[in-house]
C-alpha cells in the first residue's frame, strides 16, 4: 500500500487505526492526545484509566469510541513524572512494533501524528521521515502522516 503526508485533523481521518502521542500515565490533557480523546470521547478515557501506566518505549491500545477508527494506539512520549522523553532511536522501535502489531492484527490502515514533534521537542522533519521510512518496511499497510493545520 502506500504512505501518505496530509494537512488536517487527525481526528477525521478514516483508518483502522489512529495513533496518539501520549504521556506514560495516558492522562490525555494536551495537544493530540487532548483532541483524539475528545473525539473519542468517555470510553477511551475509560479504557486509558484502566491501563494505567505504560512505559516509555511501549505502547497501549484501547477502544476507538467515536473516532471513525477501530482502535487507538497510544505510544508515551514523554514521563512527566520524571521528564524523560522520547529519543529518535526509541520512538523509531516503538513505531516499528505498532506496524507489526498492526498487520499481526489484520489492521489495513493507521493514522499517526508526527509523535514527539510537540512539547517533546523531536524535530518535525526528522520524525516524519522516520516514521515514513518505518512505513515502507510494512507494504501491507496503509500509513497516513497527519501534520497538524
């Protein structure tokens, strides 16, 4: 399949799976985490409370709720509890393991916002190729790059 690079909300893309860039204690207060959670509304705050803590270098998956998805992959970029984030090295893994958890799945298609390129600091460029490159290891799946407007 292919990846693509859009302008827009990714909380209106069509996918099997949208991924969030999220904190370690899935506390969704800010940024893309906030507005996907919105989206989604109560069941994905629900389904974050319960998983609780997810380290740096992981990730969860919960219920998509309202959002025109199946399910959401939430991947912590940043600890506030410790002020850890994220590296280059570690976000690339991590992405990796979602895409092949995806096709283990049958997932088609995922949505993903540049991880890390907000309060975490990442350059934009530098993630986006990442996770394009990640991508194109997968050529099962459907990957949409979401810049944000």
């Amino acid at each position: 399949m292919a990846v693509q690079v859009i302008e827009g909300d990714i909380t209106k893309v069509r996918a099997d799976v949208v991924v969030n860039a999220a904190n370690t204690q899935l506390i969704h207060g800010g940024g893309v985490a906030r507005a996907i959670a919105q989206a989604a509304g109560p069941e994905l705050e629900a389904a974050s409370r319960e998983a609780g803590f997810v380290p740096l270098g992981s990730f969860a998956v919960t219920p998509a709720g309202n959002l025109p998805a199946k399910v959401v992959v939430h991947i912590p970029t940043i600890d506030y509890t410790t002020n850890q984030r994220i590296s280059l090295d570690a976000l690339r893994s991590v992405w990796r393991s979602v895409l092949s958890w995806a096709r283990k799945e049958g997932h088609r298609s995922l949505a993903v916002p540049l991880l890390g390129a907000g309060v975490v600091g990442l350059p934009e460029a530098e993630v986006e190729q990442l996770l394009a490159e990640e991508a194109t290891r997968f050529p099962s799946l459907s990957v949409t790059i979401v810049r944000k407007r």
